[in-house]
C-alpha cells in the first residue's frame, strides 16, 4: 500500500471533529430560524442553510491555502478594505439610520465585517516581520495602534459600535500575545475609564438609550428596555428542558423582537432550555479551544499570532451575543455567529475557521514530513 505521506489524502486530512461541531451549531441556527418562522423554512431558515453551506465549502477550500500565499495577501487586502470604509463614509448606503454598506447593485457589501480577520491578520504579520528585541519598545506599539485606530474610527462613525468593539479587542489581543508588556493596556484602559462620563455625551441618542436600558432595563420595559426583558423572559420560561420544538410563546406571540436576528439565543433557550442553551455554549467553546491549540502548536510567529487572533474574535462574536440576550451587556447588534440570520456573520466566522484549518493543515503536514 502506498503510504498517505506520499500520495496525500485530502479529505482524510480535514479536521473532521471540527467540521462536526460547526455543522452541529449551524444545525441549531436552522432549526431555531425554522421555529422562528412558525415552523416554516421561509424566509429564514433556507436562506441560511444555503448560505452556511456555501460558506462552509469555501471554509474547507480555503484550508489548501498556504501560508506564504496569506502572509503575501495580508497588507493589500487591509489596505484594500480601508479604502472601501473611506468609500463607505463618502458614498455607502444608509440604512437603519447607519451607514455601513457599499451599494454594488448586484450586493451590498459591509466591508467592517471583512476588517475584523483583517486587523488579525494585518497586526500578525506586522509583529512577525518586528525584530523580537524591539517587541517591549515604542516601535511595536504605535504602528499596531495607528493599524488598530484608523478602522476603529472609521467603524465608530458609521455608527457601529458593537463591530468596532470588536476590532478593537481583536487587535489588542493579538498585541497581548505578541508580548506587548501589560502595563501598555492599562494607562489607556484607565483613561478611557475617565473619560467615558465625557465620551458619553457625544454619542447618538439610541447608543445613550442602549447603555441607559442595560444599566436599568426596569426603567422603560415597554420602549427602550423591552428588547433585553422580553430576551430574559424568553430565557427563563424556558426552565431547564425548555418548552419544546415550535412551541415558544415569546417569539410565536411576537413578544421578542429580532427573535431571528440578535435574540436569536433567546428564541432557542425557550424551546430547548438550560440543557439546549449549554450545549450550544460548549459547542462554541470547543471550537475555540480548538483554534486555541492550533495557536499552541504554531511553528510559526505568525501563525501563532493569527490563530490566537482569530480564536479570540469567534469568542468575542458569541460572548458578547450571549452577554447581550441575558442582560450582561448592552445592545449593540453582535449576532450569534451560525445561529443568527445573516450572511455577514456566518461569512466572517467562516473566513477565520478557514484559515485556521490551512494553519493547522501545514502543522499536521510538517509534523508527517519530521
């Protein structure tokens, strides 16, 4: 028999428990969006399946990649994306009283999803190519801000506050890993704390509202508190079995808004529970866990920085969505990735799972090679 290490076998090469896990949860999201719709596959619940497939296959594809063909990609395409945010502030769409999309006619493009691997990808290159004795010194900070703070203030004036969060903690993860020393975060982390009675009187009447409503959501629990108490309603009705398949009061009855969309964990949880609930969690936490040992297995700085990069921002996708429905966090339109109706999120998660199959490919290939 010829020996695999010659002739390689691609499928047999996959990270099929992986797969496995991403097809659970996206299995979750289509069923929640089929209960959403009364138990209907429209207008959700079959667009998202497509969707997931579609981007799930380019997923598996993009594991063949190499990483000198990522290394080689990641400036242009920062910089072609910050040009489409800049383009975005001149020329973007507007809708929902926000301007985050570029109108193509054939599609819509939100190039602030297309950031959030990218200022991953962009800060990891940018510490692999630093000098490692120059990684403690002003020289690899100021450039990883300035690669940090143009799109942060770009998505902040769309406004998106909850995709520029993102950015920025992904960034400063990545710049914690690299071995920036602590107390670099701290002396901003205490003046941005100072500074946030000043900064609040500057933002848009609904973000007021939206910090306003988690710090008391009691206060307007039929106008701008009702999102969050109609989610923790949904959530706790649903007890510990929940209340069966299609038979959700809250998102039936049209109780709980975006029950498709940014509550769509709320929806679930009445329906299948605390057990339902901590399934889902756990599956989302192997994934990272996952992503977190392809990180520890790097041979490479850069492929360290990325997959810990990456891993982080799947974390903050689900963290902050599952801190949003139960009212630990404000709402700030972070969907639950490959739960939530939308094409953006399911785009961006597959985006990361993909090149971290193509980082972890070339560890398995390496280590058959050794």
């Amino acid at each position: 028999m010829i020996s695999s290490a010659i002739i390689p076998q691609p499928l047999a090469k996959l990270p099929w428990r992986l797969l496995f896990l991403i097809a659970g949860i996206g299995g979750i999201g289509f069923i929640t969006l089929y209960s959403a719709a009364g138990g209907s596959f429209q207008p959700w619940a079959l667009k998202q399946g497509i969707t997931f497939l579609f981007f799930l296959s380019a997923a598996v594809a993009m594991s063949w990649v190499k990483e000198s063909t990522i290394k080689a990609a990641v400036f242009p395409a920062y910089a072609a994306i910050l040009v489409m945010l800049v383009l975005v502030e001149m020329l973007g769409f507007v809708g929902k009283g926000a301007q985050r999309w570029l109108d193509l006619g054939f599609i819509r493009l939100q190039p602030s999803e297309f950031m959030k691997p990218a200022i991953v990808l962009v800060l990891a290159r940018f510490y692999e190519l630093l000098p490692a004795g120059s990684v403690r010194s002003w020289r690899a900070i100021w450039p990883a801000g300035l690669l940090i703070g143009m799109p942060w203030a770009l998505i902040l004036v769309q406004p998106d506050l909850g995709t520029a969060t993102m950015v920025l903690l992904s960034g400063l993860v990545v710049m914690f890993v690299a071995g920036v020393p602590l107390r670099i975060f701290l002396v901003p982390g205490i003046t941005i704390a100072l500074a946030i009675p000043v900064v609040y009187q500057f933002l848009h009447d609904y973000q007021k509202r939206r910090i306003d409503t988690f710090l008391n959501p009691e206060s307007d629990p039929l106008g701008s508190g009702y999102h969050i108490t109609q989610s923790q309603i949904a959530i706790g009705s649903g007890g510990i079995f929940g209340k069966g398949f299609l038979n959700g009061s809250q998102s039936h009855l049209d109780y709980l808004p975006e029950g498709h969309t940014d509550f769509a964990f709320a929806t679930m949880v009445e329906e299948w529970g605390l057990v339902g609930g901590a399934i889902l969690i756990l599956a989302f936490a192997a994934v990272i866990r996952w992503g977190m040992r392809v990180a520890l297995n790097a041979r490479t700085r850069f492929a360290q920085l990325t997959a810990a990069g990456l891993s982080a921002t799947i974390f903050f996708y689900a963290s902050i969505n599952l801190m949003m429905v139960m009212g630990l966090a404000p709402v700030v339109g972070i969907p639950l990735p490959l739960v939530s109706f939308g094409g953006s999120a399911v785009m961006t998660v597959m985006f990361c799972l993909g090149i971290l199959m193509a980082l972890e490919r070339q560890q398995r290939t390496r280590n058959t090679l050794a």
